[in-house]
C-alpha cells in the first residue's frame, strides 16, 4: 500500500490545508464561493467551475450547449451530468 504524503500549504486568504498534488485550489476558499443555491450548487467544484468560466451561469445559457460541447471544458466530465434512472 502506497501512503501519499500531504504537505501543509497556506492561500492567500490565509487558509491552511493539507494537499498531496500541486494544485494550487484552496479547498476552504473554494467552499466559500460555492453557489448556495441553483443548478450550479448541485454540481462538484470543477464542473462549476468549468461552466463559470464559460461563461455559463444560468440553465437557459446551458440549454444551448450540446453534451459534447459541454465535455470539452476543461473540469467537466461524463460524471458531471445527473444519472437518471
């Protein structure tokens, strides 16, 4: 079993947290600036991300992109649309 090792890091908030990669996102900021409310409350932290930096905000700016066209931002993912059953 392979043990990963975190490394305390500090934002530029001030935030401490423990991340294994080097990605650069502040867990606690990132949780702070999460929508509380609409479509974009429901989604993972990338995924929103993805749509806030396309421009998409709203569910009628959605609408007019297709599945694969949304599969091309950079965060979003197959995982990123709802399961229906």
């Amino acid at each position: 079993m392979t043990v990963v090792k975190k490394e305390l890091k500090t934002c530029g908030k001030g935030h401490k947290y423990y991340k294994s990669s080097n990605c650069p996102t502040c867990p606690i900021c990132e949780e702070e600036r999460k929508p509380k409310k609409g479509f974009l409350s429901l989604l993972s932290a990338p995924a929103g991300r993805a749509l806030e930096n396309a421009g998409i905000t709203s569910l009628l700016q959605l609408s007019k992109y297709s599945e694969a066209e949304l599969l091309k931002l950079h965060g979003f993912g197959p995982g990123s649309f709802p399961k229906y059953e």
